[in-house]
C-alpha cells in the first residue's frame, strides 16, 4: 500500500514538474502558456496533498493562498505588468509552496527573472532596423519569458525542498 502511495505522489508531482517546464518551454517559443499547463499544475498537489500527512485545512489553505496570487496577478495584468499566461502560472505554482514556501518562491521567482533579463538583454539582436534602414522582420517574440522564470522557481522549491509534511 505504501508503494502505492508513493508512486501516485511522485505521479502528481511527475505531472507538475512536466506541465511546468512545457510552459517554459511553450513562452519561450511563442510568449505563450496554454491555459491547460496552469490547471494541471494547480490540480496535480490534490493526490498529493489528499495521501500526505496534511489535513483539509492545509490544502484548503494552499488553494487560498493560489487564489490570493491569482488576485495580485490578475491586478499586474490588468495594468499591462505581466502577460495573462505568467498571471495564471505563478497562482497554479503558489499551491504547491503553501504557507511556508511562499515567500521563498516569491523570492527565487524574482531573483531567476532578473538572471532571464539579463541573459534575454545580451542575447536579443541589436537594433530594429535591416539592411537598406528598413524595419526587420524579425519572427523572434518579444518581451521577456517571465513563465521560464516561474516554472523553474517552482521546480526548484519542490526539489530542494518537499513541500507536502
């Protein structure tokens, strides 16, 4: 029974980590995160937090605090600060930090966005104009990947420190 359990933790947590780098992946591609990459990750800690040692407060607790964030995100996005898919990835990925965790992954998240920045800054092609001074057309997205910056974070937190009891 216990192998059982195990292997549906280490199953959502397989899920987690998988639809967070595909939405790494995905924003760097196209500045765009499927809106599926955020359900699966928030809906992935449920057999996790339902098997762990954790009670129905903490879990409800956990989806409070992703609600919380999705508030905050949703007021960024309304202004123009984040992108909708980086406002819906970081709530998903908060419900798996939980109380302790939070802070810290705020934290990493913005550390690692600054480190995207300046690689995304020294890396972008110089310049807006072509050869004969005409604009480029240049097919790369522009703006900043943030959701790379995000979904590594979360990985991290969830490797260096479990975060389900």
């Amino acid at each position: 029974m216990e192998s059982l359990l195990s292997s549906i933790y280490w199953l959502s947590v397989a899920a987690f980590a998988g639809a967070a780098l595909y939405g790494a992946y995905s924003d760097i591609r196209s500045r765009i995160i499927p809106n599926w990459v955020s359900v699966v990750i928030a809906a992935s800690l449920l057999p996790a937090a339902l098997i762990s040692p954790s009670d129905l407060s903490d879990i409800l607790i956990r989806y409070g605090i992703g609600l919380a964030m999705l508030a905050v995100c949703a007021l960024l996005f309304a202004r123009g600060m984040i992108g909708g898919g980086d406002a819906k990835l970081l709530p998903a990925c908060s419900v798996w930090m939980g109380p302790v965790g939070i802070a810290g992954f705020v934290i990493l998240t913005a550390i690692m966005g600054g480190v995207l920045a300046v690689i995304t800054l020294t890396t972008r092609k110089r310049g807006t104009k072509g050869d004969n001074n005409e604009p480029r057309n240049d097919k790369t997205p522009q703006g900043l990947p943030y959701g790379v910056a995000i979904s590594l974070s979360a990985i991290l937190m969830i490797v260096l420190k479990p975060v389900l009891p």
